[in-house]
C-alpha cells in the first residue's frame, strides 16, 4: 500500500494497524517496527496474528501524543 493512501492517525477507527501503517504513523521503516516484535525492551508491543505483526492504534496515538 502507498503511504499516501493511509488516512490521518486522528481518522483511524480500527484497534490494530498493519506494520506498514504503524511505520508511517510513527515515522520508523517497518523493519525496525518488525525488531521491536522481537525485543523484550521495545517503546511497543505488537500483537502477533498468522505470523504477522499488528500494531495497537491507541499505543501509536499514544506514543505521538494524540488522544485515542
């Protein structure tokens, strides 16, 4: 997906996001959202699905400083 196509964090109604959304919202490439998954002292926590990675919505408002 383009980034260009992600709608604005305050807009996002889903709970969790892909590691490509997180990435842009948080400003980070998603390999390195994809080693915070395995690391015990990552800033977040994914929630591991079919061997993928998503990423809570309200701990990336939260980290940017938006209200969930």
């Amino acid at each position: 997906m383009n980034q260009n196509t992600f709608p604005d964090l305050s807009e996002v109604k889903a709970t969790t996001v892909t590691t490509e959304q997180a990435s842009y919202y948080l400003g980070r490439k998603p390999a390195t959202l994809r080693l915070y998954g395995r690391s015990a002292e990552a800033p977040i926590k994914p929630i591991r699905f079919g061997g993928r990675y998503l990423w809570r919505t309200a701990d990336i408002k939260a980290i940017v400083g938006e209200t969930a």
